[in-house]
C-alpha cells in the first residue's frame, strides 16, 4: 500500500489527526471499543478502519451483511469461546467485505522466532508506518482483533487499543506481534448495493441453518448439541468446569447478534419491495421476540441466564435448566424466522 492511497481515502472525513512527540507517533481521535459494546472484534475494527477512512458503513451493517447476526454454532468438542468468533467454523468474515468499498492487504505468519520470516516482518512494520502517517489505523489479528493506532522506535513498537486491555479504549505498547495484520490499501473497484447485500445475507442466513463445517456445529444441528450438552452437564463434572466460560460467550453473542439481526433487517426491509419487506419484518418480529421474551431474563442481562467463571451466580444445573428451556424456546423462533427469510428471498 502506498501512503499516497491511505491518505486520499482518509481524507474523506478527516475523523483523526496525526501527532509526534519525541519519535511516538500515533492518530488521535481512533475509537477503541469493549466486548459489551462490540462482541466481534474482527467486525469492530474493520468499521472502524472504514470509519476513519470516510466509509459510511457501520459495524451493525457488517455484522449484519456478513451474515454473522444470524448464524449459531458450536464447538464439536464442547463449548470452545472461539464458536461465536467470524473466522471460525462457518466463516463470516470473508463476506463482511460485501457491503463495503473497504479493501486490505494482510501480512500473516509474523514469528519473531524465525529468520525467516524476517524479510515479512520488516514488511509488516514498514505498512504499518506507512499507514499510520496516512491517517488510517491498522488491523492486528491473533484471537481477538485489535486496532494499530501508532509506532515508536522507528516502527519496533506499536501502539494499540485492543478490547482484552483495559476495556479497549487506552492506548499501550505492543513490542510483540500478533498473528497478521491487515493495512486499509484504498478502495474497490466494485461494491455491491445495499439491497443485493440483504439479499446475498438472507441467502446466506437460510444456507446456514442446514449446513456443518468441519469442527464446528451451525443452525439447528448447533443448537440441538448445545442443548444437549447442557441438558447432560451433570453427568460430566469436568465439563461444567471446561464449558462455563464458552457457554456464557457463546450465550452472551447470540443475543447480541440477534439483536443485530433485528436491526439490520428492519433498516433495510424498506429498499425492498413490499411483499418481501414483509417477511423480512416478519423475521425481525421473530428475532426480537427470541431475545426479548426467551433468551434475556427480567433483567435483560444474559450473564444471568449463563453466568461467566468468577460470577456471583454459580453456574447449578437448575440454572443449565432454565437455559435449555430458554434455548428450545429459541430455537424454533429461530427457525420460524429462517423460514420468513426463505418467504422473503421468494419473492425475488
């Protein structure tokens, strides 16, 4: 990427400034995010990547045109954190470029350890450079995503706001690398509407609900495993100790990307004709009544249907029961709105 590329797209909107004091130098005004704001970091950096760079699109557009706000899956061999990641299993990354004129470039396999990748890394600290002095902050990859907001020592450093440090909104240094990065390289050449994004999303919502990968279970097939598991948990006492923390995430994203699915049908229902913006509607209906009436309890917090390690709730059965109630409830919510999705994309 040239610096000349970053810059003409980031003076779009100018929402950064660039500043320099005694060899730091960093983009002020870059907004960091948390996991309660924000459960996808991999979505969460790139709108904010597209943010900085004039791009009107929003994180809910992606999570939505991604596909991702309608997709459930599950570890097959328990209840891994990584099952709500857009990256994983089914993946719902690649496509989140669909409604965007975001393009990037991405730098992988950087191992300090290893002569030789050498020649990569240098590569990777001299992109990073370039883009910073462009006005556009730089993706870096590892579990969770986070965002390159600046350097020091001649680029040997990076300055980082990441949503596991400190709530994602200070800036520390990094003197490791994550596992890629990903540099803004200007625009497509191409980019789809937004009405033949819903629609590439709602196929893609319908093709999930009947469809595995190869370590993870997704649609109906993840649901009824999850359940499952849950339902037999007493029977295993080590599961209840391995499985908490990915039950209480995997829980905690499907009702955040459900109430995006909401959103994001309902925005765009009205670029579509009429008959099939109905059951779009529908199938929002279907989504809000899943998270508002089943999934959340009276206090519309999930931590307290599935409590995370460390929570003053402990995690009993009796608590694992209420969930599977929850679930099954949810479950054929979620496929009734699948079908209003096939309705919608029948109308085509």
């Amino acid at each position: 990427m040239t610096a000349a590329t970053a810059q003409s797209t980031a003076q779009t909107s100018k929402p950064v400034g660039l500043k320099e004091d005694n060899g730091r130098v960093w983009l002020e005004g870059v907004e960091g995010f948390s996991f309660a704001q924000k459960v996808c970091s991999t979505l969460a950096v790139q709108a904010e990547v597209m943010r900085v760079s004039g791009e009107k699109t929003t994180y809910e557009d992606l999570v939505g045109g991604s596909g991702l706000a309608f997709r459930v899956q599950m570890y097959k061999s328990g209840m891994c954190p990584s099952a709500p990641h857009a990256m994983v299993g089914y993946r719902c990354v690649s496509d989140a470029f669909r409604p965007t004129a975001f393009r990037v470039y991405w730098l992988s396999d950087l191992k300090a350890e290893d002569p030789e990748t050498a020649g990569k890394i240098k590569a990777a600290r001299d992109a990073v450079v370039a883009s910073i002095r462009a006005g556009v902050p730089v993706i870096g990859s590892s579990e969770e995503d986070g965002l390159i907001v600046g350097y020091q020592k001649g680029g040997q450093e990076w300055l980082m706001l990441h949503p596991m440090r400190d709530g994602g909104h200070k800036v520390y240094v990094e003197a490791g690398l994550p596992w890629c990065i990903a540099v803004a390289d200007g625009r497509q050449a191409s980019v789809l509407s937004n009405r033949d994004t819903v629609l590439a999303a709602m196929k893609q919502a319908v093709a999930m609900w009947d469809v595995d990968s190869e370590k993870y279970y997704v649609g109906k097939k993840a649901w009824q495993e999850w359940i499952d598991r849950l339902s037999s948990m007493s029977e295993h006492p080590d599961w209840v100790k391995n499985d908490q923390m990915g039950n209480a995430w995997m829980y905690d994203s499907l009702v955040a990307h459900r109430r995006n699915a909401v959103s994001y049908l309902r925005r765009y229902a009205a670029q579509l004709d009429t008959s099939t913006a109905d059951h779009m509607r529908k199938a929002a209906d279907l989504y809000e009544r899943e998270v508002k009436d089943v999934l959340l309890g009276q206090d519309q917090l999930p931590m307290t249907v599935a409590p995370y390690p460390g929570d003053k709730t402990p995690w009993t059965q009796d608590l694992r029961d209420d969930q599977v109630k929850r679930m099954r409830q949810a479950m054929a919510l979620d496929g009734q709105a699948v079908q209003e999705l096939q309705l919608a994309l029948s109308q085509k």
